[in-house]
C-alpha cells in the first residue's frame, strides 16, 4: 500500500534537489577534466577585482567552463531553498510530514553554503588534493541525505525487517561507499588533476586502481545476493549501472583514461550512488 503525506508538488521538488545535487557533481567533474579547476583563479572573486571572467585572463576558455559551474551553484541553492520553504508551508498548513522530513530537508541548503566555502578553498589552496577529494565526498553526503528524504517522504511507513535484510542492506551501503571513496582517491592520484600546477596524492595509481576493482567486484557479489533477500526495481536499476560501470571503468583504464570516459564513469558513479541509496531506504518500507 502506498502511503503519501506530501504534495506531488513536494515530492517534485525534493526529486529535483535529488537531481540538482546530482547534476552538479557531473559537471564539476567536467571543470576538472577539461583542465579548468583554475579557471577562476580566485575566490570568490573569478578575477582580481572582478565576480565575472574579464577579457585580458590567461586561462581563455577554461575561465567560462569554471565560472558557469559556479553560477549552478546558485541554481542548485535555490532549488534547495525552495524546497525547504515549501515543506515548511506544508507543515504550518496540514501539520502531517512524516518525521524528520523538514530537517532533512535543511541538509542540501546547508551542505550547498559548505560546498561553495569548501569550493573556495579547493581554488585558494590552487586544487589541494585533499580538498578536491572533500569536496566531491560532500556532495556523496549530501546526495544520501537527499535520496533518503525523498524515499522517506513518500514512503514514510516501515514494516518488519528480518535481519538478513537488513544487515545485507547496510553492508551493500558500506561497500558501495568504500567503492565511490577509493574511486576518489584512485582519480586524485592519476593524471587529471584539473590544473597543470594542481598537486596528486603521492600514492601508486595502478594499486589503489586495483583496491577499487576488487572491491566493486565485492559489490557486485553483494547485488548478486540481494537478489535472494530482496529485490525491486531499484535493485535492477543498481544492476545494470553497475555493469555499463564496470564496462567503462575497464576500458578508460586500458585506453590511459581519456576525459571523455573518465567523465561517464563519474556520472555512472553518481547514478549508481543513488540508486544504491534508494535501494537500500526502501528496504522494509510499505510501497
């Protein structure tokens, strides 16, 4: 039975911060691979003395691909806002959200102002490794808090879950977590750096490259096992994205990891992490 205390227009919402969150991980991404982490070479200013790309900057096009990332921002804030503002008018006038819904609501508004201070950082420390890699698994948290709220919102009641559900659901999370945190470091030590001047991490790329693989082969074994405890639609969607991953993620390693490939991988990783997060909230939960 499916039960829903939300507007459709609240759930939209909330789907679209899903999105937005999403979307912006991608294409800061994109900033990265196309060697325009320093675009903007300034913060929070693009230029000196100037909130705009000016004319007389060295860094040509590369400024508008790091300057049109900041202004999402902007985009992906506003969403958020929009989104708490509303829900917040839905519980002033009907008093029936599910629980915990408006403050999970206030994570992507907060989480947007953290990203753009901590992106700011990213620029002024010229692409530390460590604040790049931070600011990717931000967004990973955001994104989970986001995914959450909307499952949650639409799908408030939780039934009884045997233990094997719930334990294979939350070791299918910690693998998937660990798989996305050492992609990221597996991509902080490789070649695309977003800058020429941008430090790597001083680790072995083919090991943790490796440490990766097997682990998402660990991953796959756990899908393979979900199978037998509980499936639905998310589990066939988490599935497929996880081959066409693999597909890709061998490929870009074995043709030196062309931009272009390295750019899917990441918007399957990002895919994949919500599907994951929607897989695993709506274990047990009445639909």
């Amino acid at each position: 039975m499916k039960i829903a205390t939300i507007s459709a227009t609240g759930l939209r919402l909330l789907g679209l911060v899903v999105f937005s969150q999403a979307a912006i991980v991608v294409t800061g991404a994109l900033v990265r691979l196309t060697g325009s982490g320093l675009g903007c070479p300034t913060w929070p200013q693009c230029a000196a003395d100037s909130f705009v790309p000016v004319e007389s900057q060295v860094e040509g096009f590369h400024k508008w691909i790091e300057f049109g990332n900041r202004l999402l921002t902007f985009v992906v804030f506003a969403i958020a806002i929009l989104s708490f503002a509303y829900l917040l008018y839905q519980r002033r006038k009907r008093r029936s959200l599910p629980k915990n819904v408006l403050k999970l609501a206030a994570i992507p508004v907060l989480g947007t102002i953290a990203q753009a201070i901590l992106g700011g950082i990213t620029v002024l420390t010229d692409l530390n490794p460590y604040t790049v890699a931070a600011h990717f698994l931000l967004s990973i948290v955001i994104i989970y808090f986001s995914v959450l709220n909307r499952i949650i919102a639409e799908f408030p009641a939780i039934i009884y879950k045997s233990a094997n559900q719930n334990i294979l659901a939350r070791l299918l999370l910690l693998v998937g977590s660990i798989v996305i945190f050492l992609g990221v470091i597996t991509t902080g030590s490789g070649p695309h750096a977003g800058d020429e001047v941008a430090q790597r991490f001083s680790i072995d790329t083919q090991i943790v490259a490796w440490l990766h693989a097997d682990m998402v082969w660990l991953f796959t074994g756990l899908i393979i096992a979900s199978y037998f405890v509980n499936r639905n639609l998310w589990l066939y969607k988490l599935t497929i994205t996880v081959l066409l991953q693999m597909v890709v993620g061998y490929s870009q390693w074995f043709t030196d990891l062309p931009w272009a490939l390295v750019a899917i991988h990441v918007a399957l990783a990002v895919t994949l992490w919500v599907f994951l997060v929607k897989y695993v909230s709506l274990v047990g939960r009445v639909q």
